[in-house]
C-alpha cells in the first residue's frame, strides 16, 4: 500500500478517432465501467485479467458527455450520467449482455437541470443533482423508474453558475443515513422510509433531514 506498482493505463486504446480521457470510472468484478466525457461514450471493460484488458463494448450516451456510471450488485443494470443539461442526461441501460447495451429509460429532471454522479444501492438509484438537489428512484422496474424521494439542498436559490448545489452523495452507510455534499450550503444527512407520506405537491419526500 505504501507504493503500490502500476499494472495499467488505459485512456481509449482499442477505440478509434477518441480523446480518450476517462473522466469516472466504476470497477465490479473483472469489469470496468469508464465515462469518457469527452467523447460521449460509456464503456465496458474486461479487466478480469491485468494487465491485460479488452473492450466488451461502448456505447454513445444521451447527451454526448458521460460523467459517470455506476451499476446494480449483479451487473445487470446500469446508470450514466452527463454532466449537461437536456431530456437525456441521465439513463438506466440493461446490459446483461455486456456486449450490445440496450436502452431502457431516462430519469432527467427536465432540459434546464443537470446530473453529478449517481449510485445504486439495492432497487434504489441516489443522484446528486446540483440545482435539483438529491433526487432518489426506484429503479425495480428499469423501464419504468419511480421518483422516491428528494430535497432541494440550494434551499430554493436560483444558480448563479453551473457547478451549484448538490454534487455528492453517499446511500452505502450501515445506518440506511444518505449523506449529500452541497458546494454551496454543506453536508446533509437524509433517510428515506418506505412509509413516508407525499408532500404537498404529491411527489415523494425525504423523511428524515439533519
């Protein structure tokens, strides 16, 4: 651990006519799950294998500037988010069959809001998404994704930039706590409940917030 050696670089290679920057990458068993954002594309990976590795696949993402991925426990599932607004900027994938990614829905929040990074734990996707704020989907039914909970952490702010708001978050704690960082307004700590009732717009709300 004190200096651990380098087995691989791998910025495209395999791939032609790519910038080749990999801006997020997400590793589950002998899989790797690179967002080249730069080129728009999320890749698949097998690095079952370093320091060799191979391209199972890739795949153009909605709005041509993957930021992240990130995958169910069984790697059937997928999420990508690019970080730019628009309808198609955050997408459930099914790729049972690593090798021919299929779409299957899109969780935007409209064309004026943009996704960081989202997460999946369980049936439950956890997106920091700046001026939104945290956002929570129950993705069970993949082709029909269901808004369970979120809180707008800007306190209602109009953005006076693109980079405002929620930009972190964390659903992986023992304690069932989600911790979301907002560059703005600091660390808050939710707990979303099966049980809790909608708010007054009808929409999901958060149970718990510290």
């Amino acid at each position: 651990p004190v200096n651990p050696p380098l087995l691989k670089t791998w910025n495209g290679q395999g791939l032609s006519g790519v910038n080749g920057y990999v801006h997020d990458v997400y590793v589950r068993d002998g899989r790797a799950h690179p967002a080249m954002i730069y080129d728009g594309l999320y890749v698949i990976l097998n690095v079952s294998n370093l320091p060799n590795t191979s391209i199972i696949s890739s795949v153009e993402t909605g709005e041509d500037f993957t930021h992240s991925t990130w995958t169910t426990a069984d790697g059937s599932i997928a999420v990508t988010a690019d970080e730019k607004s628009g309808s198609r900027n955050l997408q459930l994938w099914d790729i049972s069959n690593a090798t021919t990614p299929l779409l299957l829905s899109s969780l935007a929040q409209g064309n004026n809001n943009t996704p960081h990074n989202p997460y999946i734990l369980g049936d439950v996707c956890h997106v920091s998404y700046y001026d939104v704020g945290y956002v929570a989907y129950d993705i069970s039914d993949p082709v029909q994704p269901v808004e369970r909970g979120r809180f707008d952490t800007t306190k209602g702010a109009d953005p006076p930039a693109l980079f405002f708001g929620a930009w972190g978050c964390y659903p992986f704690a023992p304690s069932g706590v989600v911790y979301v960082s907002d560059i703005n307004n600091g660390l808050y700590l939710f707990r979303l409940n099966q049980d809790c009732p909608q708010d007054p717009s009808g929409r999901p709300a958060v149970c718990d917030t510290w």
